[in-house]
C-alpha cells in the first residue's frame, strides 16, 4: 500500500467513515528460531467442570471483562480455545506498549490499556482479525523509569470493562477514568473523571479497581497498602490503611473482597460505605524478594472457589499454594487454612501470576529467574514447572496432582479452557547461544502433560513481560507482547 493510499486510510478512520480493513504489519522477526517450529500434536477436547463465577451486574459478561476474566479470579473460560489443528501464528505490530490485559467488547473487539516506560499509557481497541488499531486515547504519561519499571502495573496495567462496554482505568495521577466507544469503536472518549488524590498520597498510586457487586467501587494502592471504596453517585471515598503493600489485583465475591498484601490475606466487607475487615491470617513469608516476583510476598491475585474457598500462594521457601476457608466466622474447631501445598522446591519457585481455579483444581505457574527484559541478564532462563492442586473432597486438605517440569513460562497469566481441558500458556524454550525465541504452549488440565508448541517469535518484540492470554470469542488465544499483539488459532 502505498504512503498516500495509507494516509488516506488513516484520515477515514479517525473521521469514523469506515472500519479498518488494512491487517496490521507483522511484528518483526529478524531472527527466527533454527529449532523446530511446532511439536505435540492436535489434542482432543476433554471437557473439565467449570467454575461458572457469578456474573457482576456492573461488569460486561464473563469473561470477558478483565485480566483474570470475571471477579472471582478464575483464569478460566468455559469457551473453547485452539486444539491444535493446522496452528496458525500471526502477529500485529503496534507501536512500543504492552496491552497486558485484553477484554473483549459486545462485537468481539479487544479492548485494552498499554503502559509504556517510554511512551504515553494508552487505550486501544483493536481489531480480533487483522490486529489493527481501530481507535487509541492517550491516558496519561509513560510509566516512571528505574530499575523496576518492567514491573510497574499502575496506570491502567489493571482495568475492567463495564456492562456498556466502558474502560474504567486508574491514572497514575490518582484519577479514575472512564472512557467509551464512539463512531462504531474507532473513537474513544472520555465521559467521566473521579479524582482521588484526596484519598491518596502523592506517592500512592492506584493498583487495581473493580466494582462490586452494589457498583460501588472499591480501589488499593502498592504503597501505604490503602482499601477504599468509592460511592460513583456522592464522589466519596472512605479509605483503610493497611501499611502493607497491595501490588496484586483482588478478587469480588457477592458480598465480601478478598485481597491479599506482602504480609496477610484479608476477607473485606462494605460497611456504611467504608472497608471493614471480616478476617485475615499472617501467610509464611521467607522474607524472600525471589527473582521473576515484584516484592518479598505473595505474587497472586486470589482465586476464590466453589465451595466457600479462596486460595493464594505464599511467600515461603518452597513456595505453597495455600487454600482458606472464606467465612466470615468458622465453626468450633474448624480452621480457616483448609492446606498449605509446597510446589517446585526449595529455592527455584515463585509467581507473579494468579492461580487458575476450575472446580476443586487450581493450577499454578512458575515465574522464578525471570529478569528485567531491557536489563544485561534479559536472556536469562526461568525455571520450568507448572502444577496442580486439588482441594480434597469435604475440604479436609489438598493433593497435588501433577507436576509439569518441562515448560518454562516467565511470566504470563495462563488460561485454561474447560471446553478443550487445555491451559495455554507462552513459554521461552532453552535453544542455541544468542536465540530468544518464544512458544505457544498448551497442556493438558488432567494429566499435566505439554500437548503442543507453535513457535510465536524471538527476542525482545515477543516478550509478553507479565501480560496475559486472552481466549476470545472465535476461539483463537491472544496475547499481549513488547512489540505488539500475537495471536494462535486453529486452520478455519
């Protein structure tokens, strides 16, 4: 296409004249792998029991509403993702961001917020098919710099899309955005602005929001560890101070939030407005900044489960996934720990990522040796393990199931879907001196063994740096990386 016929393309669809039709430019790939693109073969669907997570009546339907895919956190879709079958891999160039977390609006489009350490935070839409840019608003300025910049998620890197299919995206300038489409998705507006500096120190930024499930909206921040709920209507915010770090997102059940910080796992209830704590329990902390994890404490979102549970893995040396009993107030005798389950060993375990929760399973990801990727030790390996804890019959303990010691997944959040009984992950395959290249992976939820890999690309472009899969509505996977968004589906 030539410079001309590209601008005019361009001028059309910022006037909202017509649908971008052009397929985005490939991300760059100057030098593929020499090992063999694809191995494991098309697996065969196995359906898994769904954790079917109640629907947030302020939320658009699960799960297609934020990074962890409905309000209980569970990584889980009941919809089918690829098989295996004549994989495709494509990609969609985009300018330097990372679209971390991918929703999906009521006509299938992503929707997505882009922190950058080097340009301004951005929301985009973009189209499932070609991968192209349909409409973009710049939120604010790009994400501080220093040495932990790849792991800074204020700023949008945590979002949710609403039931009229509005972006509500913090600012790191302790603002509250809303922001919708226009002119058939290739505009976005902004139609509200809730400001929290009040609530908030200078230094105190906005790590997640979600509502719950009365639409009020309840927000915590890294430093100072504060919990407030905002009325939408009144503006006000009532705010806890825990003065532990909250630098995980939290999950929302019909009538409590539980949130987890560097030191304890809390039960949250809305009491007149303000956060009251119905519970917490002190988790096993090594005292650990474990490499691949942001701070020395837990690295997951909690996962809550049926059956009255809520798991999260902890800080210890090895580190457990570790299940408790969500109650506001127990029984004579009985504990609010249901286990305490050791995965991957002693010295090489640690996550960034929330568990996946499908039934009475929970599966958990190791992130351990993972390195700035803009840093001397970008090329460095991350331990290889994947596993699954069971939560027993009558909650009387858990059992770890299997272990995956072959996939290497620095720090994406997988998925699983329970229509294939596949986890998709993204995984960076040891292979010759100065070769970075980067996999699609699926396993198999049952027996933990690696079904198939489909080469995605090498090197820095294709570093997803802690974004999440995305299962979408046509059944393809879908991540955000450095130099764009990838995508794997099966042959139509």
């Amino acid at each position: 296409m030539s410079r001309m016929r590209r601008a005019l393309v361009l001028a059309l669809l910022l006037a909202g004249a017509l649908a971008p039709v052009a397929r985005a430019d490939p991300i760059l790939d100057p030098a593929p792998t020499t090992l063999p693109r694809a191995t494991g073969a098309p697996a065969t669907a196995r359906a898994l029991t769904a954790t079917l997570a109640p629907q947030n009546p302020f939320m658009a339907p699960n799960p297609y509403n934020n990074l962890h895919d409905d309000t209980w956190m569970t990584d889980a879709y009941a919809r089918t993702g690829p098989l295996g079958a004549g994989l495709q891999a494509t990609s969609g160039a985009m300018p330097p961001a990372l679209c971390g977390s991918l929703t999906f609006d009521a006509e299938g489009r992503i929707v997505s917020i882009c922190p950058s350490s080097a340009q301004p935070v951005t929301a985009r839409i973009i189209d499932p098919q070609t991968l192209a840019i349909r409409a973009t608003y710049v939120l604010g300025d790009p994400n501080p710099a220093g040495p932990t910049a790849f792991q800074n998620f204020t700023g949008g890197g945590y979002f949710f899309l609403d039931r009229h299919d509005r972006i509500w995206s913090a600012t790191k300038t302790r603002h509250l955005v809303v922001l919708a489409e226009r002119e058939n998705a290739t505009k976005l507006v902004k139609v509200a602005d809730y400001d929290l500096t009040r609530a908030l120190a200078a230094g105190q930024r906005v790590t997640s929001a979600l509502p719950d499930f009365h639409g009020r909206i309840w927000f915590v921040s890294k430093q100072g560890g504060k919990v407030g709920i905002l009325d939408t209507t009144t503006r006000r915010t009532r705010v806890l101070a825990l003065g532990e770090e909250i630098e995980n997102s939290f999950a929302v059940d019909r009538d409590a939030v539980y949130i987890v910080s560097d030191r304890r796992m809390y039960r949250f209830s809305d009491r007149g407005g303000r956060p009251h704590v119905d519970w917490k329990m002190t988790y096993a902390n090594s005292g650990i900044h474990k490499p691949g994890q942001v701070d020395a404490g837990s690295g997951t979102t909690p996962t809550i489960m049926k059956g009255g549970y809520v798991a999260i893995t902890d800080n210890a040396d090895p580190m457990q996934v570790v299940v408790y009993r969500t109650a506001p107030r127990l029984p004579r005798g009985q504990r609010r720990v249901v286990c305490q389950v050791p995965v991957f060993g002693k010295g090489v375990g640690a996550t960034e990522n929330s568990l996946i929760g499908s039934g009475r399973s929970l599966y958990v990801e190791n992130n351990h040796g993972y390195q700035d990727p803009f840093g001397a030790s970008a090329g460095a390996l991350t331990t290889a393990g994947f596993a699954r804890v069971d939560v027993d019959a009558g909650g009387r303990g858990c059992t770890r199931r299997w272990t995956n010691t072959d996939v290497r997944a620095p720090t994406v959040v997988p998925k699983l879907s329970t229509i294939t009984g596949l986890i998709y992950t993204y995984q960076r395959v040891p292979a010759p001196d100065g070769e970075q290249p980067w996999f699609w992976t699926a396993i198999d939820a049952r027996t933990g063994r690696t079904a198939f890999t489909r080469y995605a690309g090498s090197g820095l472009a294709f570093n997803n740096n802690y974004a999440g899969i995305a299962l979408g509505p046509d059944g393809s996977a879908y991540l955000g990386v450095i130099g764009g968004v990838v995508r794997l589906k099966d042959a139509a």
